[in-house]
C-alpha cells in the first residue's frame, strides 16, 4: 500500500493498491477495500467505501458516500458517482460524470 489520506477505521485488505509515487487518494471512514483493489492517487471518495476484489478507481475521479465498486469492476478517469450508488461486478463507468445517486449499475448478460 502506498500513501493515501484516510480516516479510517475500516479494512484495507493485503494487496490493495492505494495511490502511486505521485501521492495517495483521499479515503472517508470506514472502507473495506479488498485484496488486488487499485485506487489511484488523485481520487476523492466518501465514507463507508467498499470494494470487491479487484476493483479499480482511476485518477480524477469523485464518489460519493456509501458507493460500491464490485468485484472486477472500473471506475474509469474522471468519473463523478454521487452517494449510494452500486457498480456491479464486472461494470465500467467510462470517462464520464455521472451525478446519479441511490442507483445500480449491473453488467448487460450476453
């Protein structure tokens, strides 16, 4: 784990990576970030932020409290996800602002 401004008592599991040789994300209370998580450094995010394992925020980008980054799932640069907002297992916010709060997002079945 690199450097990364939390207040936290929650869990940042092994493996997680919190920001780069740049500096760290800012972390609200009580996350649970789970092993092989990648949290850019430039990254703002609110309180009670959970991860699945493997999830991924990129740099720029703003979450609100309460969101929910699913397993395998990316939050692509310069993403903006308002409070209580779900990205499922295996979903992608690409490059875009989204405002939205209290939604889901889940992965379109093949």
């Amino acid at each position: 784990m690199t450097g990364a401004d939390t207040d936290t008592d929650g869990e940042i599991h092994p493996g997680a990576t919190l920001g780069s040789a740049d500096g760290g994300p800012t972390i609200g209370q009580n996350p649970t970030i789970r092993s092989h998580s990648v949290i850019y450094g430039d990254v703002v995010i609110g309180d009670r932020f959970a991860t699945g394992h493997g999830a991924v925020v990129r740099e720029g980008s703003v979450l609100g409290d309460d969101v929910l980054v699913g397993t395998h799932a990316v939050v692509d640069g310069d993403c903006q996800l308002g409070d209580d907002v779900s990205l499922q297992t295996g979903c992608t916010s690409r490059g875009t602002r989204h405002s939205a709060t209290a939604c889901s997002w889940a992965p379109t079945p093949r």
